[in-house]
C-alpha cells in the first residue's frame, strides 16, 4: 500500500473534499483526485461517492477512515515516543474505554490508580456505547473496557468479564426540594420530582424494578443517559436523582445536596472487560486491585485501610 495515498485520502475525507485538501496540502485537485483513484483500485473498491457538488464517504470508505486515523496516529506517537526517548525513556500507553452509563466520578476514580504507577504512562479515554467499545475491544483499539454491565448475551466478542465491585445507591436532592420530600425514607419518593436513570441502563432497570416492589410512584422529570447531567439538573433542583452510595460523601459535597436516603437494593455493579483471562497489563491490574480493596471494600475493610 501506498501510504502516502492513504494520506490524501485522510486529507480529503476529514475536509469534505478534493479543493480544501488540495489548498491544504499545496497540490494540484487533479494530482490528489488521480492519487485518490490509485488508492481505489488497489484496493478495489469506491472510496467516495458523489453527493450534490461535494464528496460524502462509502461504507468502505467509512471503514478506510478509521484504519488511516489509527495508522497515522499511531506513526505520530512514534515520532514522539522516539524524540522523548532520551529524556522520559520508554513510556506506556493505556487505551480504555468506558461505557457511556458509567458515572463520570467513578471511572475517574477506578481509572486513576493507572495514572500512579512507577513508569510514566499515557492514558487514552474513550466514551461511547458499550457495544461500540467491545468492537473496539475485539480490534485490538482497546487495552480495557469499564462498564456498569457484563458482556451482553449474544454479543460475539471475545473478552472476559472481570467484575470490580458494586454497591447500593443513595438518592440526593436539593435544598429547594428537600421541603416538598415529606415523611421518612423511602415513602418521601411518593409524587416526588424524579430524575430516572435511562431505561436501558442496568442501574435504571433496577431503579424501576425497586420503585414497583414498594409500590412508589414518583413523578418523572426526566430521563438521562448521562449521569452527570443528571446531578446538574439535580443540583439546580429539577429533580431527584441517584448516586452510588460509596460517593455519597463526594456528591454530597460536590453538588451541594443532601442524601435521603440509601438502598442496597438497587445495585450498581462495575466491571473491567479485556481480551485477557489473565490480566497482566499493569494499568489494569493496578485498576482491579484498587477496585476491590480500596473502593469497593466493604466499609469495616475501607476504615482499617484508612487508618492505617
């Protein structure tokens, strides 16, 4: 392959045509188009496809997209890792993924462990859909997936289930709001203001399922994918919502609300996902182990911990 046609192709796919990239590149349109044809015909099939007086990518040409982004930044991070060899020695790279429903405090907090290892390493994040990021997983684009689920039945990727934990939920409100939660936890949810995790989240299905068992029918405000917009909007009163009790403190602190109530019932559970039975990569075995016996500890085990 002709990389140096695939770097046209990057050119003129990121700027949505043969023009900008050739002002970008200082080429003639009619060199990069005849570079972008040769590209075509090794590879056997259409790159673009017409669309009005402009350029829209085929599937192929989707495909080809995200292969180009990964050769050529994997061929910068070579450039550097080369220039800062000298002076920073060899550096390790921690890809990981984190499913989209995973509160954004506690994938920090599962994450950072990997930032405090002895040997420098750089810690590439990712955030989409679970499905998405096991894909990703399966090429290799991805060291670690953390997510508020297994591997979901069906789903024919090879990976393994590494479980980090789980905890109970808390729920939070407001100043403004603590005045209209009448009566003790958890009758006070009755007609109350609710801000419900989404429905196809784990978290949520057991929200829903909990709320039915005790016969509580809040009034739903809304519903949200992203649990940090959740606290936004419960921090300016919108609603109730929902935290993992261990953060109960942090949340509290951070958002400026007041917990109601906890429920063990409602369980958050956390798991690594990786192409590893074993875990070997240092970034996820120092993950896993701060998981269990610092986060996810049982609190008798957190307390011995802090105090010694």
């Amino acid at each position: 392959m002709n990389y140096k046609h695939l770097h046209y192709f990057l050119h003129v796919a990121k700027l949505g045509g043969v023009l900008r990239a050739s002002e970008r590149l200082h080429l003639s349109p009619q060199t990069i188009s005849g570079q972008i044809q040769l590209l075509e015909e090794g590879l056997g099939a259409p790159l673009f496809a017409k669309s009005g007086r402009g350029l829209v990518l085929t599937d192929v040409g989707r495909t080809v997209l995200g292969y180009a982004e990964d050769i050529f930044s994997i061929g910068a991070e070579l450039e550097e890792a080369v220039r800062d060899y000298p002076r920073k020695g060899k550096r390790l790279e921690f890809r990981v993924g984190v499913a989209d429903a995973v509160p954004k405090t506690i994938a920090c907090r599962l994450i950072e462990p990997a930032s405090q290892l002895p040997e420098p390493v750089r810690i590439i994040c990712r955030e989409w859909k679970l499905d998405t990021l096991l894909g990703e997983l399966a090429l290799h684009r991805l060291d670690l997936v953390i997510a508020d689920a297994p591997i979901p039945p069906g789903l024919s990727v090879r990976a393994f289930n590494h479980r980090l934990g789980s905890c109970g939920v808390s729920f939070f409100a407001a100043p403004s709001l603590l005045a209209l939660c009448k009566g003790r936890f958890p009758a006070c949810l009755d007609g109350a203001p609710l801000l419900m995790p989404a429905e196809e989240s784990a978290v949520g299905q057991r929200l829903r399922a909990w709320l039915q068992a005790h016969a509580l029918h809040p009034r739903v405000v809304a519903e949200c994918d992203d649990s940090a917009l959740a606290k936004e909007f419960g921090r300016r009163g919108m609603g109730i919502f929902v935290g993992p009790t261990v953060l109960e403190r942090d949340i509290e602190k951070q958002y400026g609300v007041r917990a109601l109530g906890a429920t063990p019932e409602v369980v958050e559970e956390f798991f690594a996902i990786s192409i590893e039975r074993r875990l070997t990569h240092p970034c996820v075995t120092a993950i896993t182990e701060s998981a269990r016996n610092e986060l996810f500890a049982p609190p008798v085990r957190r307390r011995a911990r802090r105090v010694a």
